[in-house]
C-alpha cells in the first residue's frame, strides 16, 4: 500500500489559493488583495531571478552585459 504524506501548505502557497479563487469565482481583486497577491506572488516567484540579495558576495558582483547596454541606452 502506498504510504499518504500531506506536506503543510506555506503562507505565501495558503494567499495565494485563497486570493486565486476569489480572484477566478470574482474577477477581481480589491486594493489590499491585489497588494497581497503581488507580495506573495514576488515571494514565490523570487527564486527563478537569482539569488537573494543575503546570498549574493556584492564585492565580487558584475554586471550581466545585457543590463550594461541597458544602462547606456538610459543613459543617453
């Protein structure tokens, strides 16, 4: 028989299925939900953009050549 294992769902996974129901039955989300969402979502999201800034050895750090040229396209 297989063994059933039932993790508890985080803060940020237990908004965001919360707000995505209403936000899927509703259409819409008011200001401090959409507040909510966007804080959640950046937290859960954050770990596909890099590292955290507390893991990052900003005396070794350069700039990616993609971020260079857009700094000097802004720049003029």
């Amino acid at each position: 028989m297989k063994e059933l294992s039932i993790e508890p769902m985080s803060a940020v996974e237990n908004t965001l299925s919360m707000l995505g129901r209403k936000y899927v039955s509703n259409g819409e989300l008011n200001a401090p939900e959409t507040l909510m969402a966007c804080t959640a979502a950046a937290e859960k999201l954050r770990s596909y953009y890099g590292p955290d800034l507390r893991e990052i050895d900003l005396r070794g750090i350069e700039l990616p050549e993609s971020v260079k040229g857009l700094l000097t396209d802004y720049a003029s």
